[in-house]
C-alpha cells in the first residue's frame, strides 16, 4: 500500500505537469485595455527650481500638536484603483460640496470655479465674488473665525498678482497636469470639521487627459507637507490647519483603499487598527512622505533592484513606479527566471508581455502561483510582502471577463533627475492601512483585505488564493524581522503542491483507506470464527481448522486459558 500511494504521487506531478504545459500552447486571450480601465495617474507636485531658491524650502518642522477634547474625523473615500485611478472624498467650501481626490503627493486644495473657462464639464463650480479672493497685498482676513488667516502676496514673498489685483498661483504635477487660478478664501471642512482656509480657485486647467480630475472629480486636496504647498505664494494646507486649530487629536491621519472604496481618518490611526499591528518606518523628507526603501527582494533574493534609495509614498499616483535601471532590473529578472509563465517573456516577434503599459491578460491561478514574490524592506527592519496577486491589477472587459495588468511601471523622470528610485502609488498602498504619523515623524503599515484590519499581524492567511474572485484581496505578510526564503528544495516542493496534485493525493488515500477498512473487517469476521470453535474442541485440544496463522504460531495454553489480549471476545 505504501508503494501504491507513491506511485499515485507521481501520477499527480505528472498531471500536474501535463496539464502546465498544455495551458501555455492554449491562448490565454491577451487584450490591451483603453486607457480608461487601466488609469495610470501621477499626482505628485512638480517642485520648481524657482520656488526654493538656493536648494532651500520652507519648513515649519514636525509638529507634535495632541489635543484630547478633539475627536477623530473619519472621511469615506471613493474610487478605485483599476477602473478609476485615484480615491476622492467630499468637502464643502462656504456650504457647497465638492469631490476632490485625495493625495499625499501634493498639498494644495484647488477647485474649479465659475470663472474657468477650459475646465472639464460636469464639475461642481465654485462660486466666486470678490469678498471670497484674496487681493494682492499683505493683508490677513478673519474669513468668518475669530483667528485670522495672514498672507502675504507681494513679489517680496513670492506672490504673483494678476491684472485685476488677484493673488495667482500655479501648480503643476508629475504627470504634466497644469493648475493656474487666483486664491480664494473661505470656510473649508471636512468630515464633521470647517476650518477657515486659503485655497486655489482654478480658472485653467490642462493636463495629458482631457479630464485632469478624472470622472466625478471636481478637485485636488493634498495632505503632504506644507513646503509644497508654495505655488509661489505659501499658504496652509487644509490638515495643518485641522490641527493648528484643534479639530482633531493628534497631527496624524491614516488612509485605507481597496476596490470598494475606503477611509480617510484625520487626527490618528484608524480606529479598526491596533497599534501593536503597525510596522513604522521613518520619514527621512518633510516634502514628500519619503522613506528610504532598502531593498526590493524577488523570490526572497537580492537582484539589485534598488539599494537604499529614496521612495516616497503617494496615493495621487496609480501604480508602483521604478525608475527606468530599477525596472529594467525587475524585467531581466522576470526574464530570466519566469519564461515560463505565458506572456512574462517575448518568446516570438510583436508578442505583447505584462510589461507593456495597459497589457492585460488572463491568468488561471497556476499562472499567477509561479510569479515570484516581491519583498520590499525598509530602514527599520520592516519588511512587507506582496504576492502576485497583489501587484497585479485585476480589471474585467465589457463582458466581464477576468484579466490582470502588472501594477508596476517606470518612470525616466526618476532615478538621478528626480533623486528618487520609486513611488508607492495605490496598487502598493490597496494591501495596507497606512498612517502617516506626522508628529513623530514616521509612516506605519498594517496588512488589510480590502479596509476590512486583520486584527493579528502573525496569523496572516496565504496570499494564494481564487485569482477569479474580485473581492476577495489577498492579504499581504509583514515581517519586522526576516524574509521567507522559497528557494531550493522546498520552493519546488511548494510548486508541486498544487490543487490538482492535493486532490490527486487525497482521492488515492481516501481509496487506500476504504481497502485497509475493507480488509479489517474481513480479518475480524474469520478471527470470530475462530474464536468462537464447536463445542468440544477445548476438550480435545483440537485445533480450530480456520484459526489465522499467526494465532498458530503461538503457544496453546492449557486448560480454560483466556484468548490473547489483542484478540476479540
């Protein structure tokens, strides 16, 4: 029975194997997407040379405000990752709502008003008049509080005033959107908080798509620090104000995406999250939330993809995005070690691969099973896990079908231009609720499945799991001391274990265990038999005929001896 259960191993790996090869010779349906399911968005502020001068920036330092009486402030976010690109939540502006995407890569709030001539339709517009813009002298106005908001507009800040005596600003991006309108002032608030705020009043906007806002958006509200927000003039982003002014506890917010929508929570982290659950790793930039990314680690190994560089961690920005020598890096590696997997590689002339922005194809879960893991560490000892499921987008066609399009792309404006080598956009940042701990000047990361928290960081479930399930979202593993190494022997013996090869298993010893059933309960019937003899076959001594053998290889006793221990009665 041994040799027969090794023998239906066997057959198992060989199906397995059969059925591997014979799915790559079968197409697997690529399409490439419109640009419209697979958005590709980078929101992080451009910093002009001209607005630090001399390399320098202003800088207010970390704030370490805590104010008891204060509640959190919870915002839901709306969006998605693949069929929007971006998460927004709802503000209101002297009692009028608008959309407006959430980004830590920016920190300005603008909003289209009446007076813009080239915004997108369809956008809730504020109104603007004169006691809302702010004129081009230094000036403060209390805007409805008892505290009033100062600026100072002349050329000796940085202001730019227009003709009819505005003060103007610009804002550009990383993905080449342009913002230019007057600042305006006004009551600002959000979830169940108002704060009085200076903000963009946009008169033109222009950008790489004809909506710069993206659909149902009506605006930008960043939350990085206030240095970016100077376009020229300086002004107070609307979270810093939350916490200058006490409407909220702590100078902390945290952010949770998944394709369901998500939580903007201002003042601390999210209230489903438990602080012993979060891996903290330190902010090296008060621009950006910038952290110093270690290594990016393939199946466990160091390929040399980066190597204590600066990454910053942006939720205005869709994918993860390299620079070009780090994402060449990542392709050889694929290249080399996962051909394989159909699409990863060429193979042929004018094939389409992963690699292609927008490319999308249909995976079965086997497929994604041999895509290596990717292990991102940072200072601290954090190390955090993604599967393939996890850096993968997956997005339906018009007739609902499955596919998956790699969530990581490359960006020639990185790498020594832009002095950083990745951005963690939101196909990073779905797997994790993040808290930006302002005040003590650190990001932290806990694993979730869609915005649902686990609770228990060491009873993180397998990241394998129905590739075909849109909601159910791989839950990433966070490591703050080693990395799974899956190579040799047991990454192959990983590989075997597939579906197939456990039912395989399991259908032949489910057999092997109805014959050994089988066969005891023939052993017991003759054993009875025996047991029970005719009547007089204790007097003769007789031997009962069908007594089993190794009973016969024991020593009769004599007399009225009882029967063996082991046998039945």
């Amino acid at each position: 029975m041994f040799w027969t259960l090794i023998v239906c191993v066997l057959l198992a790996i060989s199906w397995n194997n059969a059925s591997a090869q014979s799915s790559f010779v079968l197409p697997l349906r690529p399409v490439e997407l419109p640009a419209s399911t697979v958005l590709v968005r980078g929101r992080y502020a451009q910093l002009a040379s001209s607005t630090f001068p001399n390399d320098t920036f202003v800088r207010e330092g970390l704030h370490t405000y805590t104010h008891a009486a204060a509640s959190l402030q919870i915002a839901p976010l709306y969006g998605s990752v693949s069929r929007v690109g971006m998460y927004a939540t709802e503000i209101s502006i002297d009692g009028q709502s608008f959309v407006v995407s959430v980004d830590t890569g920016s920190s300005s709030l603008a909003v289209p008003t009446t007076e813009c001539l080239n915004c997108p339709p369809q956008k809730h517009l504020l109104r603007v008049d004169r006691a809302t813009t702010v004129p081009c002298t230094g000036s403060t106005d209390p805007i409805g509080d008892d505290r009033p908001v100062a600026f100072q507009c002349d050329r000796e800040h940085s202001g730019m005033c227009d003709r009819t005596g505005g003060c103007t600003f610009v804002i550009r991006y990383g993905d080449g959107t342009r913002l230019a309108g007057r600042y305006l002032a006004g009551m600002v608030g959000v979830a169940q908080s108002s704060v009085p705020l200076l903000f963009g009043g946009i008169q033109d906007a222009s950008g790489p798509e004809k909506d710069v806002f993206g659909a149902g958006i009506d605006g930008m509200l960043g939350l990085a620090y206030r240095g970016l927000s100077c376009n020229p003039m300086c002004t107070t982003p609307l979270f810093d104000a939350l916490v200058e002014r006490r409407r909220v506890p702590a100078d902390m917010f945290s952010l949770c995406e998944s394709d369901e929508g998500g939580r903007l929570v201002l003042g601390g982290p999210d209230p489903n999250v438990r602080e012993s659950d979060i891996v903290w790793t330190p902010i090296v930039h008060d621009l950006y939330y910038n952290v110093e990314l270690d290594h990016i680690l393939v199946d466990g190994q160091n390929v040399g993809i980066v190597s204590r560089q600066s990454a910053f961690v942006d939720s205005g920005t869709t994918m993860i995005v390299l620079s070009s020598r780090a994402y060449a890096t990542l392709r050889d590696y694929f290249y080399q070690h996962h051909c394989q997997v159909p699409y990863v590689c060429p193979g042929v002339p004018d094939q389409h691969t992963i690699f292609e922005l927008e490319f999308c194809v249909q995976y079965e879960p086997q497929h994604l099973q041999q895509l290596p893991t990717l292990t991102f560490t940072f200072r601290g000892n954090v190390r955090l896990r993604l599967s393939a499921e996890q850096y993968l987008l997956r997005v339906t066609d018009a007739d609902g079908q499955p596919f998956y399009c790699l969530g990581i792309m490359q960006d020639r404006k990185l790498g020594d231009t832009f002095g950083i080598e990745a951005i963690l956009g939101l196909s990073w940042l779905r797997n994790f609720v993040t808290t930006y701990d302002r005040a003590h000047g650190r990001i932290g990361f806990t694993p979730a499945r869609g915005c649902e928290v686990l609770q228990d960081v060491a009873e993180v479930p397998p990241t394998a799991g129905n590739a075909t399930d849109a909601t159910d979202e791989s839950v990433p593993d966070v490591d703050a001391e080693s990395v799974s190494d899956k190579s040799g022997f047991w990454a192959r013996l990983h590989s075997l274990l597939t579906p197939t090869v456990l039912i395989v298993i399991i259908g032949c010893s489910a057999v092997l265990l109805m014959a050994i059933g089988v066969w005891i309960i023939i052993r017991c019937r003759r054993y009875r038999s025996v047991s029970s003899g005719t009547p007089d076959s204790r007097d003769t001594g007789a031997e009962p005929a069908a007594r089993a053998s190794f009973l016969t290889k024991q020593p009769r006793p004599e007399g009225d001896a009882l029967l063996p221990s082991h046998s039945p009665v």
